[in-house]
C-alpha cells in the first residue's frame, strides 16, 4: 500500500452502482472480480466503492466508510466514540492490528467512586465517558497504510453532515426507540428531535404534486448536522489534533468539568492509538484471525478451537445437538473472558494458556459431558440493550482488505452531547469494574474491555480468504462463530451464510432464535433446560458482513445483513 495525495475526494454518493432496495431475506448474491466494499448503510458502501473506483485503497475506502457511518448512523457511532481495524496487505501476506479505543481519564479511580458511594461505574452520563480513540486511528492508519489524505476521506462524510441524508424508516425508528434517553440531554433532542419528538415513521399525510395528492410512504426527511460538518472540516484541516489538543479538545474539557466529568486536557493530549498483533487460531485447514485484549477477541478463537474438537457438520444445521455444543461452548469461553481480559498494559492475560488445544479440549471435554444447560452467564450484560455498533469491510482490487468495526457502545453512548460540536461522547468507562480483585478495575489511563472483534480468515499460505465481523455488543464472537460454520460446514454462500437462522446465548440458559429453527429443536433444547425465546431478526443477532475471496476466481463474493441496513458494492 503505498502513498499518494493525488486521488480527489469522493463527494457525491454513486447511487447508480447501487440496485432497488430489497427485502429482508434472500437478497442476491454481491461479488465481482476487482473489488468489495459492505458496510452497515448505502451511503457509506457508495462512498467506499467510489474511493476504490478514483485508485484509492482499502485503508482509504475503509476510513472513508467509517466518516461517513459517523453521519448517517449517529446513535451508533461516532466522532466521540472508539475504533478497532485489522488491515491485510496482499504484496506481504502480512496483517496489522490498530487499537483505536481510548483510556480512562486521570480522575478515573475506584477512590473516585466510593466517594461518591458508586459500587459500579455508571452505565450513562459524563462518568461513564472515556477518551475517544476513533479520529487518531482514522488519521495512523491513512499514514500508515494509505493513499489520501484524512482530508480527502472525511470529504463525503461532511457532504452529508451539511447537506443531510434521507432518513430511512429504520433510522427514525431507533431514534424513537431512544426518545426518552435523547430527551435528558438538551443537544441530542435539538439536532435529533426537533419540536421535541422524533422523526414520524412515515411522515403523516401528503403532498400536492402537479394537482394531485402524493401519500407519502417513506420517510424523505433530510437529516443535517450542520455542528458535526464544522467538527468534521476542523479534523480535516488540522488533523486528530484538532480533537486533542485544538479548540474541540478545549471545548470538551469544558464540558467535563462543568458537568463533574473525568477527562482532562492532559488526557486528550496524551491519547495514542496502538499498533499491535493479532491473535489466531487454526479452523478447518485456516487460520482465523482476532483482536487481542483489550477486546474479547480471545472468545471468537477460544470458542472455535473448541468447536474444532468436535465433529459439528455431522450434528447437522441448527439442529438441538449442534445449537447445545456451540452454546455450551460460548459458556465457557465466556467465563474465562470475564475472568481474564483486561487491557494488557495493566493486567497479565494468560494467552497462551487460553489459546492451546489443551484448553479447548478442556472446553470440549466439560460440553460433551453436560448434556444439559450450563448454569453459568455467558454475557455481561451491555447498558441500554445489545449496544450499537457498525461494522465494515472491503478488498480492493490488489487484495488488501480491512475489517473495521467502530462504536458508541450504547444507543448515544453516555447520552451526552458535546455543545456546539456535534460530538456524542461513547460510555465505554461503564465497562469497567471497580472490584479491586477483578483486572478490569479502573484505573487511570487504562483501556476498558471491550467487545469489539473485528475478524479475518486467512489459507494455509496466508493469503485472503474471508474478512468478516458483526455488531452485537457481547454477542459478536457468537455471531462469527455461526457465520464461519455456515460457510466451513455446511457449504453456504456469504450472502445465506449471514441471512440464515442465528442464535444468540444469554446468561443462565437463556437462548433467542430467529423463525426458521424446527419445532422439534426448540422443543428439545427445552428439555436440555434452555429458556427459549423465537424472536423476529433483528439487531439483537447482529448486523453481520462478509466478503469471501474465491480461492481459485478470486472474485470478491459478500454478504450484507438486512437486519440492520447493511449494503454491499462490488464489481
């Protein structure tokens, strides 16, 4: 990936690239021979696809994605919030992990909360704010591995910002879901709730068109964010800076001390992202790739190397057999998750120990003799619901590729926007504990566990093979597991391999399903002591996205999930 300043920036939304909206379910298969780009909304796939088709990169289409996804999913992702990419590069077969989340502000320490007689970190508010790392790893990966500048790639997301994006029945919809926690804070319900309440889904009435009257079936309103444009311009001109250490970073440290937050000017100043490895494991003749700690990457690897210890195709497809293994696993590989990780700097993770076939037999062994439902939680509950996330990913047309997930945490984060900025800060700090035995106790500048897990499947020659990952807050690593066995073991393209029937374990035996399981399963995973609910898909299982190198065409071949809005580009 080498370096050039010479690509123009994307602007405008290539929307003829794009087909008619489609259905939930069986959407056609996406795939072309030169490029890929999903993301979780058209404009940020369109965007990308157009950076690709200018000469640009998949670092470059990828941050430009994820400006864009600041915009137009707002309540998930954002300028305050905190990013993690992997990025392959085919010249050198080589992969590179960035950590872009931030740390505990200098205040944060468990003495802070006691005295304030807290036995938790607040799941919301000011408190549960820690520095915003997504903006420096936007600008270290463009450096790095990149073509344009940050400049170029913020382009198309300050077009939206300032001229508005239609809101889709989707979007309006979660902003009512998250009225009343907009309601409490004065910014959120000026730019997001107008006149006090949220977009209408659809917007009552109609319009005169040429003497007649036009009922209005879709939701056309233009969302604009006029703060954000200026937040956005400034990075572009002065760089992470200008968020840092500029007049953002003053701006913020404002409303932290005005509001009793923990940030200081010191704490943005000092913010670094990190460069770093993945973590893997061998599955099914590949080597899958992970984040590591500070995120439950390690639960994706331990889960799948237990799962290796079983012959899983033979159990067949969503049958009661194969549902009970794979939860029975996430059940463990959750405990030792909520036992262990934390951000490594601060905390000894015993990596190796987690990540050996002596392990995952262990696992494996202790599933095959519980024939029924584990007793122990495999979730830590997420404030607010799943948590709201967006995913995205591309291979360009040398076979670099990206897999890039970026987050607020929960529906707004901490509920608290910045004035004047546009900036709605994350509520990652509320992941922290403040067991003083537990290794995720706060502590000031460390990162908390995180649940972002941005994936990557590579062959034996450590070439390409699947790049892939999925919102979903504690339930990523499930989600990944389910998608990689639908196309490992039973032989699914990408796009039936995130559309089909999916799972997701909570605490204590409790298990949602999507229609389309048999009766005969729910019945006999009832027997087993699960709680079964059939729930409608939805964002509770993920917003999964894939693209699949074909190990002989080389044709790019993806799969977007319509339980969110997820969109695929390829040509």
């Amino acid at each position: 990936m080498s370096r050039s300043s010479s690509l123009a920036p994307a602007i405008l939304a290539i929307t003829a690239v794009l087909p008619m909206t489609l259905s939930a379910q069986n959407r056609p298969n996406v795939a072309g021979t030169e490029a890929a780009v999903v993301s979780d909304h058209p404009l940020a796939s369109a965007a990308g696809a157009d950076v690709l088709r200018r000469g640009g990169n998949a670092v470059d289409a990828a941050i430009t994605m994820a400006a864009v996804l600041t915009v137009v999913r707002p309540h998930m992702n954002g300028v305050g919030g905190d990013a993690f990419m992997l990025m392959h590069e085919a010249g050198t077969r080589k992969t590179y992990a960035l950590n872009g989340s931030g740390r505990a502000g200098s205040k944060a320490t468990p003495a802070f909360f006691a005295e304030r007689k807290l036995s938790e970190v607040p799941s919301t508010g000011v408190l549960s704010v820690s520095v915003p790392g997504a903006v420096a790893a936007w600008s270290d990966a463009l450096q790095r591995l990149g073509t344009i500048t940050l400049a170029q790639a913020l382009a198309p997301a300050i077009h939206y910002a300032e001229d508005g994006f239609p809101i889709s029945e989707r979007l309006a919809l979660d902003f009512a879901e998250e009225a009343r926690k907009m309601a409490r804070d004065p910014e959120l319900v000026r730019i997001f709730m107008p006149g006090g309440r949220p977009p209408d889904v659809p917007p009552p009435g109609a319009v005169d068109h040429g003497g007649y009257r036009v009922q209005l079936h879709e939701n056309g309103t233009l969302l604009r964010q006029p703060e954000l444009a200026a937040t956005l311009r400034a990075i572009a001109k002065e760089g992470p800076d200008a968020l840092y250490r500029g007049a953002l970073a003053k701006r913020i440290v404002a409303f932290m001390e005005q509001e009793g937050g923990l940030l200081t000017a010191d704490d943005l100043a000092g913010h670094r992202s990190t460069w770093t490895e993945p973590i893997s494991t061998d599955y099914r003749g590949f080597r899958v790739l992970a984040f590591p700690p500070n995120t439950q990457g390690v639960t994706l690897l331990e889960s799948l190397a237990a799962g290796a210890q079983f012959d899983l195709g033979s159990l067949g497809h969503n049958t009661d057999a194969y549902l009970h293994t794979l939860i029975g696993i996430s059940t463990l590989a959750y405990e030792d998750r909520d036992r262990f990780i934390a951000d490594p700097e601060f905390a000894k993770i015993p990596m190796d120990r987690l990540l050996s076939k002596e392990h995952a037999r262990i696992i494996a062994d202790s599933v095959r003799r519980s024939p029924r439902a584990f007793g122990a939680a495999p979730e830590r509950p997420a404030p607010n619901g799943t948590g709201d996330t967006v995913y995205l990913t591309v291979v360009d047309r040398n076979g670099n590729a990206v897999s890039y997930i970026q987050s607020l945490f929960a529906s707004f984060g901490s509920g608290r926007m910045v004035p004047g900025t546009g900036i709605t800060l994350h509520n990652r700090g509320s992941l922290y504990s403040l067991d003083p035995s537990h290794p995720n106790i706060v502590a000031p500048r460390k990162r908390p566990f995180h649940t972002l897990s941005p994936a990557m499947v590579l062959n034996a020659d450590n070439s390409l093979y699947i790049t892939l990952g999925s919102p979903g807050g504690d339930g990523q690593p499930q989600t990944i597991v389910q998608m990689l066995n639908n196309i490992m073991l039973f032989g699914m393209t990408p796009q039936r391999a995130v559309e089909a029937t999916r799972f997701r374990a909570y605490q204590n035996g409790r298990v949602s399903i999507e229609p389309g399981a048999a009766d005969s399963v729910l019945t006999a995973l009832r027997a087993r002591g699960y709680t079964v609910n059939v729930r409608a898909p939805g964002a509770e299982f993920g917003g999964s996205q894939m693209i699949l190198v074909h190990p002989v065409s080389k044709a790019r071949i993806t799969g977007a999930d319509a339980r969110r809005e997820a969109y695929a580009v390829a040509w």
